[in-house]
C-alpha cells in the first residue's frame, strides 16, 4: 500500500492553472462595464478612477483577483464580481488582459 502511495502522490500534485485568453472573452463583460470604459469613476464606496487592466501582468492580476474574492483587499464590488470567479477564470482572466494594449483591452 506504501509502494501505492509513493507512485500516486506525483500524480496527485496540482499543476499551475494555465489562462486561456479566447477564454475569457466569454468572461469579460462584468469586467468591462467598469474597467472598459475610458475615464471612468465610480461613486460607490468612494469616487475614484477605476483602473485599466490592460498590459497588468498575470501575476498582479490573479494576486488582485484572489484577494478580492479571500476579502483581502475592500472594495465591495470587486469582492461580489471575484467570489463569483474559479480560479480557472481568474486563471483566464489574468492571461486576456495582461495579453492586451496597456490601459486598455482587446
């Protein structure tokens, strides 16, 4: 049973989640309605300039996403729009947008 165990265990571990871009088109419409609008700002908690997403790197862009949705990071809207997230769109939409033009998307 040992033996059985030893020769699982590597098949067991998790690879990294790979972002798929073409993916995330089907994904993106909650993002854009905030992130795709050029000059926007928001009034709800607080008015502030809503970023551009486009050019982020992956990593920023999962790390952001994934302490929304661990309530990490405050932002109430984020938070609902990244609880709704797995982690293979977080995966996917990390890859479209730090795939696009810098402060813009595709």
């Amino acid at each position: 049973m040992a033996g059985l165990l030893a020769v699982s265990a590597p098949a067991l571990a998790q690879q990294p989640l790979v972002g798929d871009p073409k993916a995330a088109h089907l994904k993106i419409a909650m993002c854009e309605g905030c992130h795709g609008i050029p000059g926007y700002r928001t009034a709800y908690p607080d008015v502030y300039s809503v970023p551009k997403l486009g050019g982020q790197s992956t990593i920023y862009l999962s790390n952001a996403l994934h302490a929304y949705k661990a309530k990490q990071r405050s932002h109430p809207s984020m938070r609902g729009i990244a609880a709704s997230l797995s982690d293979q769109d977080i995966a996917d939409l990390a890859a479209y947008y730090s795939a696009s033009p810098a402060g813009g998307h595709k």
